[in-house]
C-alpha cells in the first residue's frame, strides 16, 4: 500500500484518478478559513474511498526541550495527538486495509505530523522505514510511537512491526 504524506497547499496538485482507490486523513489543525475550505473543497472534488478529519496540533520545537516536555508545557493550549485519536487513525486504516491502494495523510506543511503518522504506518503495513528515514521530513517520535501503540493495541500484527533501531519493541 502506497502512504503518502502531504502538505494541504499540495493537495491541488494531486491527479484525481490517484483517490479513486485511496483514503484521506487529515490531521491539521488549521482553523483559517483559507485551509478550511482547501481541504473541504478537495475532498468534494475528489473520490476518496473515505477520509477521516482529525484537529491535531503540531508540537512546537525548541531547542533543548523534548516533544515529550513540548506537550506538557501546552497541552491545555493546543490538541495535540493523543491515544484516542491514534486509535480512530488505526482502526480507520484496518477497515479500509484490503480495499484502499494508497493512503494520503495531511497535516498543513506536510513536513512532520503527516510523515510522523505515515512512517508508522509504512512500518506495519510494509515493513518499511523509508518515510521515516527520509531527510525532508521532521518526524516527531512521539506522534509516530503513538501510532506504533496502537497498532499493537488494536491489531494482532505486531510480528509484522520491523524492530528498526529508533523504535522499541517487546
């Protein structure tokens, strides 16, 4: 299965014969009318299988401190991800596992939320750490390990998991 993670200023450029066969996650956070109605407006236009909208925060960087301390210090200012929302992302993906043929994940620069999520699931679904490897991307370990979590929660695939050295494992 293809997953590709996307930016919401690129959604214009994707072929509309590319969601036929694919779902949609969104998990920007963005309440600007301007991205608003970029997302809506795409996803009317298109033929999703089905998309799933989720607001998930990014988690700010600053050097020296932690996503982990990130999401302490603005929890009760932003929503980030949490187990709930990693959970609706992965049953969302198992109902559609044997029928989706891509999975396009958004979030609003498409450069770390997104592939955070899409490194994941490329883990489980393909046993690949290629988005997690790749330099143009930011991926934040704590949204990816969420996503990790729940897939052993929900599913009985956690032999499929690559045991890739940035990632535990039992």
């Amino acid at each position: 299965m293809e997953i590709i993670p996307i930016g919401v200023y690129s959604l214009k450029y994707l072929d509309k014969n590319d969601t036929k066969e694919a779902i949609f996650i969104s998990v920007d956070d963005t309440v600007e009318d301007e991205y608003t109605g970029l997302i809506s407006n795409f996803i009317n236009e298109t033929e999703f299988i089905d998309y799933l909208i989720l607001p998930i925060a990014d988690i700010p960087v600053c050097d020296g401190i932690s996503e982990e301390d990130m999401l302490k210090k603005f929890s009760n200012q932003m929503h980030f991800m949490t187990e709930d929302d990693a959970n609706k992302i992965v049953s969302f993906v198992l109902r559609y596992r044997n029928t989706a043929m891509r999975i396009y994940i958004q979030c609003s620069a498409g450069a770390s939320r997104s592939p955070s999520i899409a490194a994941a699931l490329d883990n489980w679904l393909n046993s690949s750490d290629i988005i997690f490897n790749n330099p143009q991307f930011a991926i934040k370990k704590v949204y990816y390990d969420f996503i990790i979590e729940a897939i052993k929660r929900l599913t009985n695939d956690i032999a499929r998991l690559r045991k890739f050295k940035h990632i535990k494992i039992p």
